[in-house]
C-alpha cells in the first residue's frame, strides 16, 4: 500500500476515525451487553428455522457477521458493527499507544522503506537507520512478493517483551543485515505540531481527539508559552473526531468555571450529561483561533461549538461536517464491538449540527461532494443552511445549527485545486511520490540538514523544480507554459514540504506548507491585529 500524501504509516498502521463508519464522540466506555432479546422475536425466530432446515449447513456466527452490519446501517449512518481485529486497530491510536518496534514507513513499490524510527523505541536501539528496506521478518520474505503492507505490520507488531527478527538490506551495503528487536509499547501522538508560527502565535495541529490530547496539548501549551505565546491557533482542519470526553477537556482549557461545554439529548428527550467548564485551565487567557474544515467533525465541532458559542474566540475556515450523533461502544463476547447511537449533542447555545439523514446514506455521504459542486467551498454566499433557526452567543452573536459549525471567518478553497495541471499531479500522487523518491536518493547527501532553513537552501541550490518537471514530463504531464507562478510556487512549496517530512518529519512538513496555506495565514494576520 502506497502511503499517502497527507499520512504516514506507523506501526501498528494508524486508521483513522472514518467519517464512512461514524467518527466516534461518544461514551468510549466498553460494556458487555446485559439486554434481554425476545427469542420468540422474528429475527430469532429466522435463525432458528435456518439453522433446523436449511438445504446446505449454515454458521450462523457468519450469517450473523454479514447481517449486524446492515440491521444497524438501516438506523443511521453513523451506528457501525467492528469486527474484533478491526475495533482493536481502530481502538490503538485513540488509546495513544501500541506494542512494536517502533518505525514509521513507506511503502516503495512493494517493499518497506523506513522513513524514521521513533525515538528510544526498539529500532531506534538497535541501529535500523532511515532509508533501509525490510526484506524478511523471522525469515519469511516481505519485500517482492506483493505482500500487503497490512500483513506486513501484522507480523512486525507483537505483544510487547516478545522478539522479532528483521532482514535490513541497507543502500551501499552488499550483505543484508540481520536484527532482533523486543518489542515494547510505542506512543502515539494526536498533535501532530506545536510551534511558534509567528511571534507571540503558537499553532497547535491535533489530527484527533485521543484519550491523551488534553494532556498533550496542556505539555505543548506549557513549551510554546516558554517561548513568548500570547496567542493561539488550534487546528482542527481534516480532524473527524474521537472520544467527546476529549474534546470537553480540552475546552475545559480555554473556558472559565462554570461555562457550558456541551450537553446531551437522548431516548429520555432530556438534557443529560451536561458538561460545565471546571478549574482555570492552562489556555484561559490567550487570545485563540480554531481552524475548521469540512472535514473537521464530531469532537472536532463540540470543541469549535463550544469555544464560538461561549464567545471564546474566532473560527476561521469552512462550514465543518455536521456530526452530532453520539456513539456508545458496546463490547460482545468475542471482543467485536457495536457502536449504537445513543443521544445527540448539543452546543452551548442549544443548536444541534448533525446534518439530516433520513433522506438516506446515499444523499449523506455524497453531501460533501454536493457542497463542492454548489460552490460552498468557494464562497461563503453559496452556502445552504437545514436549519435556518437563529441562536445567540452571549454576545449577541447568531450561529445556526443543522448541517455543522459556520466560521466566523470564511475562507475559500486554494484556487490551485481548480488547476488541471495541479489536479492532474496530485490526482498522480507525483509530488508526493517524487519527494520521497528524491530524498531516498539523496539521503546521504540530506542528512546534515537538520532545520527548514538548510532544507530549503539546499533544495534551492538544486533546482529541484526543473528536475520535477522532467520527472512529472517522463510520466506524460508535460509543464504547460501558461502555469502561473502562485501555481509553481505551491507545487515547489509543497515538494519542499514533503521532503522535509522524510527528513526531520512535521517539524518540517508544516512550518514549510505554512507560507502557502490560506487559512492559516488568515489566522494570524487576525491575531496579530491590535
């Protein structure tokens, strides 16, 4: 499996909370079930008479596999059955952490390159440098034989304390190199960044709310404040949620005791569960930015719903995704487990933003594409609201509900997504596949570059645009003459972005993405207004 432009893959692979199967904000509590079901009902009834006549031997253990996912399809888009194998590779970065050896990796063609180790984990100990293929794990071969790489992370994960032996083939070494590792646990990290983006302005990018973000983000709080930040930006853009006892803690950071963070409806049409700001948290008095997008959801929008209707700060962005459904995990036997819908959450103000869905999955999941289409993401007039109820901040403010959180400041799609040539390459993944091709070439030349400064002069010095060019030409895109140069600078922003990834990862990759990002820019030309 390739990696893709925006994610890399970690062991044990990251799978993100999908907005297809229902970003989780719910009680992430696990139960065993204790419902009583009729087994005079229908659908026991079913079984019962398959089981007893039907033509060919049945397991109703794969009949039920296949049918609980649809009984509970049919209640809502967002209500989901997980295989046991799946709920615990879903479960492993929410829970921060995993046991493995400790490597992020790409996949070439079809073979493991490593990209970075993690620091102090078991590679890292042992020596596995960055930019060595794996070849064989306890002596079964993995690189050429077209092995998925998720079968490959399979074999390389292990309860921890246990031994796996790796084959290296490292570049300008004839002889393959032979390492055994003990596993051990391996943290994951939802902040993907926390950095100074201009004096006084932290930037703090979460990728989800996991059971360890309020605790990461209070340490990032604590490093960025060291170094001068009077001001923040929290960036919740592509973010789909997570566990909604996160978000409240993290709001629970900006708000002063006793605000409104979020409330609940469920089966009793009663507020329950109604969540109330607690003791000072660390971010009460900075001045704060939230950046959304469409893809930004479920904790995501407790979080910028609680921080806009508290007239907490500014939200900038795109209309966000409009999830507002909440999921209780409930573990079976078998250690499978069923996401049920169980309540609805509320912002502060009492408007509820899950966009409608009875009108089928269809119609919900292609409502992003729908938007594009009408024009949303390029201006803030061509947006529709479903509900067009007007509620007030505190501060007289209106914001609507029905379908999402509306920024308070609007920003359009980059214009280079309407290219033909940008489309066509990143529709290619060319940039992406080139970056990761030319630092694996140049690997030995790079790897005194330790800062974005150095990257880039280097690069600079290298033409590494023209040579781009010719690579994107070779695979029958030619430079067409009439590209403007906003366009060619994003393309070359972008390719020096992802080959400081490879090289000193997000400590690279977002500071260099920053100089063209709309709405990031937009963030801190508002913060830095008197």
């Amino acid at each position: 499996m390739q990696r893709t432009p925006d994610r890399i893959i970690r062991l044990p692979l990251i799978i993100s909370v999908s907005l297809a199967i229902g970003m989780v904000a719910g009680y992430f509590y696990s139960i065993r079930s204790s419902v009583n079901i009729d087994r005079s009902s229908k659908l026991f009834t079913i079984l019962q008479y398959i089981e007893k006549f039907y033509v060919d031997s049945v397991s109703l253990d794969s009949l039920a596999e296949a049918s609980i996912p649809q009984i509970l399809h049919n209640l809502d888009p967002h209500s989901s059955y997980l295989p046991a194998e799946e709920a615990e590779r879903e479960n492993e970065p929410l829970e921060g952490g995993f046991s493995g050896i400790g490597i992020q990796f790409n996949m070439d063609k079809d073979t493991v390159v490593v990209v970075k180790t993690i620091p102090n984990g078991p590679s890292e100990k042992k020596g596995i440098l960055p930019g060595d293929r794996i070849i064989a794990v306890n002596g079964q071969t993995v690189a050429g034989v077209n092995m998925p790489s998720d079968s490959i992370v399979k074999r390389l994960k292990g309860p921890r304390g246990t031994a796996v032996k790796v084959t290296i083939k490292r570049p300008r070494i004839s002889r393959p190199l032979e390492f055994t590792l003990i596993r051990d646990n391996i943290p994951l990290y939802s902040i993907d960044i926390a950095y100074m983006v201009a004096p006084s302005i932290g930037y703090v990018k979460i990728n989800q709310f996991a059971r360890n973000t309020p605790e990461e983000f209070i340490n990032a709080v604590n490093r960025l404040k060291s170094r001068g930040m009077k001001k923040i930006i929290v960036d919740l853009r592509g973010n789909g949620g997570g566990y909604m006892d996160a978000a409240i803690r993290l709001a629970d950071q900006f708000l002063e005791n006793g605000k409104l963070i979020v409330y609940t409806i469920g089966r009793s049409k009663k507020k329950e569960d109604m969540a109330f700001a607690t003791y000072e948290g660390i971010a009460e008095k900075e001045e704060v930015a939230v950046l959304i997008d469409e893809y930004s959801a479920s904790a995501s929008e407790i979080f910028a719903g609680a921080i806009q209707d508290n007239d907490r700060g500014i939200i900038i962005g795109r209309r966000s995704f409009g999830k507002a459904l909440v999921q209780k995990p409930i573990l079976l036997d078998d250690n499978s487990v069923i996401r049920l819908t169980i309540a609805r959450y509320y912002t502060p103000t009492g408007r509820c933003i899950q966009k409608p869905y009875r009108k089928g999955d269809e119609e919900y999941y292609f409502d992003l594409l729908k938007r594009y289409e009408k024009g949303e993401f390029s201006s803030a007039d061509s947006i529709h609201y479903n509900d067009t109820t007007k509620y007030y901040t505190p501060a007289g403010k209106v914001v609507y509900g029905g379908g999402g959180i509306m920024p308070d400041i609007f920003v359009p799609i980059e214009k280079e997504n309407t290219n033909e040539y940008f489309l066509k390459i990143q529709a290619n993944g060319f940039i992406y596949s080139f970056s990761f091709e030319y630092t694996d070439k140049n690997r030995s030349r790079m790897q005194s570059l330790k800062t974005v400064s150095s990257i880039k002069a280097w690069l600079d010095s290298m033409n590494v645009m023209k040579e781009f060019s010719a690579y994107v030409s070779q695979k029958g895109i030619p430079l067409p003459s009439s590209l403007s140069p906003e366009i060619k600078h994003r393309i070359k922003t972008q390719l020096y972005a992802y080959i400081a990834r490879n090289l000193i990862d997000n400590e690279g990759f977002y500071p260099i993405l920053s100089e063209t990002d709309n709405t990031l820019q937009t963030a801190i030309n508002y913060l830095v207004k008197p």
